[in-house]
C-alpha cells in the first residue's frame, strides 16, 4: 500500500500547488485534512471503505494536469 499513499499525497500536493479551490487558505485547510487521512491510513489507524458501500455514482471526470488530460469513471 506504500506505492498507493505515496501516489495519494502526490496527487494532494499537486492539487494543493495548483491552488485548485481558488482559494489558497481553503485550498491548505482541505489538502492538510486530506494528508493527514492518507497518513492515519499509511499508520493502518483508518481502514477504505470498498467503492460499492460508498453509494457514489459512476460519473465521469476529467483529470487536468500541466502534461495531460484524462477522462475517468470513478
């Protein structure tokens, strides 16, 4: 799982770097929440929820980045 919450926080620092709320202050608070999940799930303190017990919706998403964009089914 290692390999998975090193890609997690990545993807939060990006989103954080990228200022993606438009908001810097709100922007912080939420990827600081976000991390410290990630970590108390690295530390085994929180366990995923399978994606079916979530009750979410199948929607599409579109992914942007400064190399690429890409459209997933969450």
């Amino acid at each position: 799982m290692s390999e998975l919450h090193q890609k997690a926080e990545d993807f939060v620092l990006c989103a954080m770097a990228d200022d993606t709320c438009g908001d810097s202050v709100e922007n912080h608070e939420i990827g600081v929440f976000v991390l410290s999940l990630i970590h108390s799930h690295k530390k085994g303190q929180l366990s995923a929820a399978p994606v079916d017990e979530l009750n979410i919706k199948t929607m599409p998403v579109v992914v942007l980045s400064r190399r690429a964009c890409q459209e997933l089914e969450l």
